[in-house]
C-alpha cells in the first residue's frame, strides 16, 4: 500500500497495476531537462518518449533521437502546443507506452496545475501537489515552507514604503509571466521610479507590480544546492552545486567598472537565466548544506504530503558575516532542476564511485522501486 493520497492517488495507483514493469517507458516534455532524464533513462534500460510542440521537435526528433546505437529519443509524440499533453488521446498514449512521467519546470509553465494535479492519469515520478508551491502568489508557498523549516531566507518587505536597504523585486514579466523581471532598488522613491519605467516600456504590468516579492539583496556567493531525496531509503543525496548564467547580467559584468557605467546609462540589468556553471564548496559547509536539506525534506512531509520525492534544489547565497559562514536561501525548485552539469561536481561520486547525473540517479529510483514493487511510493 502506498503511504499517501491525493486526488488522483488510486487512479495512479490503477494504472500502475495494469503497467507492464518489464516494458516501461520514461517519458518528458521536450524540453528544460528532457535529455538528461532521458540518458539516465535509456542507461538502465528504459524506453524513452518525449512529448513534443510541433515547430521545437528538432532536438527530439532529429538531433537525439535513438538510431544505430546513438541517440537518447526512442519516441516521440507530436502535440501543436505543450499543454495538449492533458489531452485524452495523448495520455491514452502514455499510458499504453506504460510511461512513468518526470516533471520539469517546462512542464507546469506550459500547463495547467489544475489539469495536471486532477486530470493528467499518467504516473508522475514526484509529488504533484507541490509544483505550485514555487510561485510566491499561493498559500504556504516555498517562503512559508523555508520559514517553518527554520531555513533563513533574506528578510522580505510588506510594502515598497518599508525598504531600507539594497532589494530585488520580483516581478513577473509582461510577455512571458512565468518569467520574472527582476529590479535593484535602495528606497521606496527609487521602487517607484524603477517601476514606473518598467510599466511604461511595457516590461511588466502595473497588476502584477502589485503582486510583486520585495526581498533583501544578499551579498555573496551564490550556488544553487541540488538534492536527491529516496523515500525507498529515506536518505537525502547532495547531486551535486551550481550557479547561474544570466543575461544580460553576464555580459555586463564582463565590462571594466568603467564601461560598466557608460552601458548602464542606456541599458538595463536583466537576470535572464540562459544557462549554469558547476561550481564545488568548501567541506566545512557540507553538514550545513545536508541540515538544511533535511529540515526542508521534513518540513515538507508535514506539511504537504508526501513531501518530496527525488529531485528538489534550494538555491540561495553563501555569505560570510563576523567571521563565519552562512547560507541564506531565497529559491526553492520542487522538482529536477534545470542544469545537467552537477553530475560535473563529486558529491554524487563521493556515495556512487563515480559521479553521476540526475536522470541516471531518477533512473535508478524508478528502477529499484519497480523491483521492490513499490512504484506507488514513488509515483503521484
């Protein structure tokens, strides 16, 4: 028996039933993390299908499909845009490929959380009900759950008329609202003439300003903690660390301090992730990378059943203040994070020999769940 529910639970747990386990497949939006997930998949002998949206197959259909042993794309199943994947004849097709399914960012941009949560009757490997949690306009988001877990998180501002110090405000962009255009600000004068700007070009919307986090602007050196947490073991895996490329940020900073201030005199810092680089810590902050993780993992237990499954990443700033480190966190992704380059870091190595990446380590969660016949404790 699975030691859960939710909405769907013995729905997934029906099919689960009626999956062929000697043929199953692992199945992604073609996209984000599509083939990481797939490589690992493909490594323990799994099948591969990818959901794809007519106009961005190539990649899929083209570059990695599997032909004369190369290849990490076994299928691929067609859709005009990404949120088709809720469609009846898509899922039937899942779900005679026998498809466990692994979520990404990319896939809940692209669809509804509703649909998905209530509608989408394929396996998803991961909780379902926690996605949403990332955005910060839903009750007990990823801020309250960091709170509860006694993680610190940089101090957040109620109210423009209350900032006192150097903040980020987040705000959805205009165009692509899951994106979120970010600006600096030292005082409620300086929010408000950012703002203004902002509106006026039509980078965001006055309603969405209003919905906007104000948080303190930590400086340090940021990297992203991506874990691994088995509920076949109940232990919690560093993958591995990274940090972000961002544009035009990167560029920017290129730039002597000099032609820095000429450029920023027509031009506006954007913090548009376009890519990560691995990065490695020190050893003295590992068991405070682990503690947090865990508190994180049991908080999130408590609070949302069953909590985390698999990949998850806090992603914050290690400081230095009177003498000793910290990490404040001021991101949480509930699910496989975007970077296959952790596998390029040695924390996974330190448990496995060698180190290896997120889709091999998912691989091999679904594999030993499928052998222990325990894939209703893994899948949602």
């Amino acid at each position: 028996m699975s030691m859960f529910k939710t909405i769907n639970q013995e729905k997934i747990k029906t099919i689960l039933e009626k999956y062929d386990k000697t043929n199953l497949s692992i199945g992604v939006l073609g996209g984000h993390s599509a083939l990481d997930v797939c490589r690992g998949a493909k490594k323990y002998g799994f099948r591969t299908v990818a959901v794809c949206q007519k106009g961005r197959e190539k990649t899929y259909a083209k570059y990695y499909k599997t032909r004369d042993g190369k290849g990490v794309i076994d299928e691929i199943i067609l859709v005009d845009k990404f949120s088709d994947i809720v469609k009846k004849d898509v899922q039937k097709k899942l779900q005679e490929l026998n498809t466990i399914f692994i979520h990404n960012r990319y896939f809940w941009v692209y669809c509804d959380f509703k649909k998905i949560e209530k509608n989408f009757e394929v396996p998803i490997f991961g909780t379902r009900t926690m996605l949403k949690l990332e955005e910060r306009d839903v009750p007990k988001n990823q801020y309250y759950l960091l709170k509860k877990a006694g993680i610190r998180i940089p101090k957040i501002f109620n109210k423009p008329e209350e900032i006192d110090r150097m903040v980020l405000v987040k705000v959805a962009e205009a165009k692509r609202g899951y994106e979120r255009a970010f600006f600096f600000c030292n005082n409620h004068e300086e929010y408000v003439k950012r703002s203004d700007e902002l509106i006026k070009n039509k980078t965001i919307k006055k309603e969405d300003l209003d919905k906007a986090v104000i948080e303190e602007y930590i400086v340090g050196a940021q990297v992203n903690l991506n874990y691994f947490y088995s509920p076949l073991t109940d232990e919690l895996e560093l993958m591995g660390t990274d940090t972000r490329r961002q544009t035009n940020l990167d560029g920017l900073l290129r730039l002597p301090a000099t032609q820095q201030i000429e450029v920023l005199k027509y031009l506006k810092p954007k913090l548009i992730e376009t890519g990560h680089i691995a990065v490695t810590t020190k050893e003295s902050i590992l068991e405070k990378i682990f503690d947090i993780g865990e508190k994180f993992v049991d908080t999130a237990k408590k609070e949302n059943k069953p909590g985390i499954i698999g990949p998850f990443a806090l992603q914050g700033a290690v400081v230095a203040e009177e003498g000793k480190e910290d990490i404040v966190i001021f991101d949480v992704s509930m699910r496989i994070p975007g970077s296959p380059g952790t596998m390029f870091t040695p924390y996974s190595g330190y448990l496995y020999g060698d180190s290896i990446s997120y889709g091999e380590r998912i691989a091999l969660e679904i594999k030993q769940a499928k052998d222990e016949e325990k894939l209703d404790l893994i899948c949602t």
